[in-house]
C-alpha cells in the first residue's frame, strides 16, 4: 500500500521515503555500527593470518607472507593431536550425551505425577545456569586427591586414590560428565515441547488396540519427536568442532594436555600467552572453514530429511 | 472413564518414578555437598571427609571471605557488570530488532542477511582481541560490555516476536502524530515487556557468568569479576582470598575446602534466587527460539 503511495523512482521520491523513515534508520544504525566493528571488522583482521603481523608495524605494513603460517600449522606435529582430541571428544559428546535428554524427556513425559515431574524438571535445569567455573571447582572439590569425596571413598573402601585432574586416561570421561551433568536437564526442554504436541487421542486409539506402554512409547512417541531429534543431531554436527571451550580451558593443565588441548585452548595459548598473533589466526582460520563447511552441510542434510534447515 | 492400570503399567511407572529421582538426586547431590561443606569446621572436613550435613555449623568460612577486599570487590564488579550489560543488551537488541521487524524497512533483507552471516561464520579470538586492543578497551569494563552488547540469536528472536504484532498498532499511532521512535517506546517496548523479561534474564545470567572475556580482555586483577576469582582460588588455588595485593605473585597457602566451597556458594547464590522468577519464562524463551523467521 504504502509502497504504490511513491511508485516513480525520482530522487525526491526516494528522498521522501528516506524521511519518512529516517527514524527507523536512526534505530538500527547502531546495532549495525555494532555488527560492523565487532563482527565484521575482525573478519577483515583474519588477513594477519597471511601476514607476519607486527603490533608496532600495525596490519597495513606488516610483511605479506601467503599461506606460511599454514604450511607451518600443517607440518606441525601438534595438529594431529589437536584434531584427534577434538574428533575423540566430540565424538565422545554425541555418543553418550546426545542420546540422554531424549531419554529423559521421554521419561518426564510418561509420569503421571504432575507435583513430581515438576520437581524433578526444576531440579535437572538448575545446572544449566552455573558458570563453567563453577562446575569445573565442584568437580576439582569433589576428584581431588586432598580430601576429595571420590577419593575418600576409594580410599574407605579398599582402593587407591586416582590423580583424576591431573591424568590422561580420565580427562574425556570426566570432560563429559561435567557436561551431562550440567546440560542434560536443560537439553530435556526442547524435547518435552515436542512431546507436548502429540495428539491425546493417538495413545487412546493405541490402547482401545491393546498396546502396552512400551508399544505406546515406541509406535507413537519416538516418531513423534523423530523429527526434533534429527535436526538437533544434524546441528550438533554442525558445531562438531566446537566443544566446549571454557570447560576445557579451565580443565587443560600441564599434565593433560596431551588429550585435552584442542583447537581453541591452543590459538589462546599460541596466540594470547605467546603472543604469535598471525600464526594463531591461522589456527583459528583453519577451524572456522571447516566449522562453515560442517555448518552448510548439515545445513543442506537438514532440508534433505524433509527439515527446514536452519536459514 | 479410566482404565485400571496393568501390572506391567504400573510396574514400568515405578521403575520411572525411581530412575528420575535418581537423576534429579544425583544433580542436587554436589550442590548440597558444597553448601554443607561451606558451613563446616576444617577439623570435621579433614575427619570424615566428606558431609552432607555437618554436626556442627559455622559462619567461619563465609566471615572469612567476607573480611577479605578481593572478594567483596569482585562481587561489586559483577553485580555492576551484570546490570549496566544487560540494560545495553536489550536497548540494543530492541532498538535494532524493530526496524528490522518493520515491513516498509528498506534494506532489511541485507542487514538481516549481514547479521544471519555472523552466526555462521567470524574472524576468531584473535582478531577480536585485536580489535578491543585497537578500541582502547583492554582493561575497562568496556570490553566486558560492548563486545557483546547484541546476541545475533537473541536479535532475531526479538524481531520475529515484534513482527507478530498487529500491524494496525502502527497505523493508529501515526494517525495519532506518533513519529516511530514514539510507537517504539510507547507501544511497542510496553507490549514487549515479558519477552524483554525472559531476554533480561538470559543476558544477566551470561553476563553473571563472565570469565573468558575477561581473562582475555583484563589483567587488572582489582577489576576482575567474581567468576575470574573463584577460578584462582578453587581452580589454580595458588593465592589465599585475603591477599589482595598480588594474586599470583605472593604464594600463599592454598584456602581451606570450607573456604573454597563457601566462595563457589556466593558467587552461584545470586542466578539460584533469580531462578524461580526465571523458570516460569524460560520454557517460553527456548521455544521462541524455534519460531522461524
């Protein structure tokens, strides 16, 4: 309607619109200017990773240096440890806790006890909204060889105290524990409002058949929620690479960084701590592509399965 | 009319019912060992070695890092940071959302397209930290309140949300002699107000919860917010809560369990009280998120 009011393209017909609607403008230039400066302006900054960037030289007359610093990362003897440690530990995430707040939610759904079900989802959320910090010190509280509870426990019942924190073979369970531990209750809610939509009638219908709970549950409900669970898992895959970065940072010390350092706790620590700016972009660089190409493909495999993808 | 329940039925309930209270008790357990634990002597700590509900209750803990300036200023810290950051968070979601939830908008599809972009791809730790260097931003609260201020995610949520508004709404104010800065504030905001609370919410917990912006961005440590601290004297353990001097300088002692868990205590206490004003919205929050726009 509005649009037809200035059908010509004549400048002051482009100008008046411009005015009419010059408040809106006003409205979005500073989140624009946000995106602009926080977003894109370091996009542009990845160019150091082709150049040796010199903070005193600054980015224009730093020397060009092409693909260097990749070649370098390639050879490097760390970037197979650093690409099996992120496979291992995010194979690790969607094996054994993607699964879980499916299983819970299916759980919650089938209680009958409204009052319990109410407290047990308000108890399983509560994790969600700690810092990693927090549950990162609970689990130093709990595993730790001075007077930590595991420990004093193995110790009362016979065992050995096991130097959890500081050892390579428990790093990745203890990694994904701390997170089923924190994400799972959360995880549930995506689920429970997809069960939520199931049509009462259908369990009805199932029962009038003589179908038992598990049928019920396994003819009625899983298919219901089927979908939801496909697009989780595919933009789970999405994301692969991305485990979970402060909890592996706050987790990562000098005795298991042999399993644990992946790729964002190495650019911090050869970027940030040694300073090896363009090197570590690099690094960075490298992640991101293979996260876009994760991100478009799972992408696509989404609008394959009949999904509507995520943009 | 209800069906009796089988025997199977009935046997597969109980086994349910069970199974979630596990779960639910197996959550809860490490927040009761730490908060009793807070509350305990040192000698029962050392003695039993682990408590759910100490003989004998004490404040030392709690009078100790209370006593102590790190804490009480990092606190203050984070209490700052949490609300002048989520009052920037959602000035400037609102007042970027709306436009972009505006049908007569010109360029609205690029600048939807620009910010959709940034979920997908950025430039890295790196080059951002570049960036907040080149600013001026290293350590000032700033960089904890700035670099953040927009969640794309959020953006796009709050703009579907302004988009189902009744379009009359806007017809009728210009009628009025509304300008849009006016039905944006006077109308708008107002009928936004409980998707701007579960919003508020979701920022103030992100901003409570801030650490590695800040071991990026400061290395002031009188500045450093609460989750910074915890993580020295839980995690590194490598200074005492009263040396405020230097933290990683002067080696101290490594604080007591009590001590430890009672400053794991006060820096999560405040997102628990917040919590149940928060868990009547979030269920809505998170499936707003699945609109599609």
């Amino acid at each position: 309607m509005k649009a037809q009011a200035y059908p010509a393209a004549k400048p002051s017909a482009w100008m008046g619109r411009f005015m009419r609607n010059r408040w809106l403008y006003f409205m979005v230039f500073p989140g624009l200017l946000y995106f602009l400066v926080f977003k894109y302006w370091p996009m542009y900054g990845i160019f150091i990773a082709f150049k040796d960037y010199q903070p005193f030289l600054g980015f224009w007359d730093s020397p060009f240096v092409g693909l260097k610093h990749f070649e370098r990362f390639f050879s490097d003897s760390n970037f197979l440890v650093l690409f099996r440690n992120t496979l291992i530990l995010a194979t690790y995430n969607i094996l054994f806790f993607f699964p879980l707040p499916i299983v819970i939610a299916l759980m919650l759904n089938e209680l009958r006890q409204e009052f319990i079900k109410r407290t047990v989802q308000t108890l399983v959320y509560i994790p969600h909204f700690m810092s990693w910090v927090v549950v990162v010190g609970i689990a130093y509280i709990f595993l730790t060889t001075e007077g930590g509870m595991v420990n004093e426990l193995l110790v009362r019942y016979g065992g050995e105290k096991i130097n959890f924190l500081v050892s390579n073979e428990w790093f990745r369970t203890i990694i994904t524990a701390e997170v089923i531990w924190k994400e799972t209750g959360w995880g549930t809610i995506i689920f429970l409002a997809a069960l939520a939509g199931v049509d009462p009638q259908l369990y009805e219908a199932a029962r009038m058949d003589g179908a038992n709970r598990l049928r019920q549950l396994w003819h009625i409900t899983l298919p219901a929620i089927r979908s939801t669970i496909i697009i989780l898992l595919i933009l789970r895959l999405g994301h692969f690479l991305d485990t979970g970065f402060e909890q592996i940072f706050l987790m990562l010390n000098a005795m298991n960084r042999e399993v644990g350092e992946v790729f964002d706790t190495y650019v911090y620590s050869v970027g940030i701590s040694q300073g090896q700016y363009s090197f570590s972009t690099a690094v960075g660089l490298f992640k991101s592509v293979i996260g876009l190409i994760l991100v478009v493909v799972s992408n696509h495999l989404a609008k394959k399965f009949g999904e509507e993808g995520i943009y | 009319m209800p069906i009796k329940p089988s025997w199977g039925s009935r046997i597969f309930d109980s086994l349910n019912v069970t199974l979630l209270l596990a779960f639910a008790l197996i959550t809860v357990i490490p927040f009761i060992y730490v908060i009793a634990g807070s509350f305990a002597t040192q000698k029962e700590l050392l003695q039993r070695g682990f408590i759910l509900f100490p003989t004998e209750y004490t404040l030392d803990a709690y009078k100790y890092i209370f006593s102590t300036p790190t804490l009480v200023r990092s606190l203050l810290v984070t209490v700052y940071i949490t609300v002048v950051g989520t009052l920037i968070n959602i000035f400037f979601t609102c007042m970027m959302a709306y436009p972009l939830a505006r049908k007569d908008m010109d360029f609205r599809k690029p600048i939807l397209l620009l910010v959709v972009f940034t979920m997908l791809f950025g430039g890295g730790m790196i080059p951002t930290f570049l960036v907040v260097k080149q600013l001026g931003m290293i350590n000032t609260y700033w960089s904890l309140l700035i670099p953040g201020a927009i969640s794309a995610f959020n953006l796009i949520i709050m703009r579907n949300f302004f988009q189902q508004l009744p379009d009359g709404l806007e017809e009728s104010a210009k009628i009025d002699g509304c300008n849009d800065l006016g039905i944006f504030f006077r109308i708008v905001l107002p009928l936004s107000l409980p998707a701007i609370a579960t919003f508020s919410l979701f920022y103030a917990v992100g901003h409570w919860n801030t650490f590695f912006n800040a071991v990026l961005y400061i290395n002031d440590h009188t500045k450093w917010p609460i989750q910074v601290l915890l993580r020295q004297i839980v995690i590194l353990a490598s200074g005492g809560v009263g040396d405020s001097s230097s933290m990683e300088a002067d080696f101290v002692a490594p604080p007591e369990q009590s001590v430890k868990m009672a400053v794991i205590v006060v820096s999560t206490l405040p997102i628990l009280l917040v919590y149940p004003f928060l868990q009547k919205h979030f269920a809505k929050g998170v499936l707003l998120g699945s609109v599609k726009g």
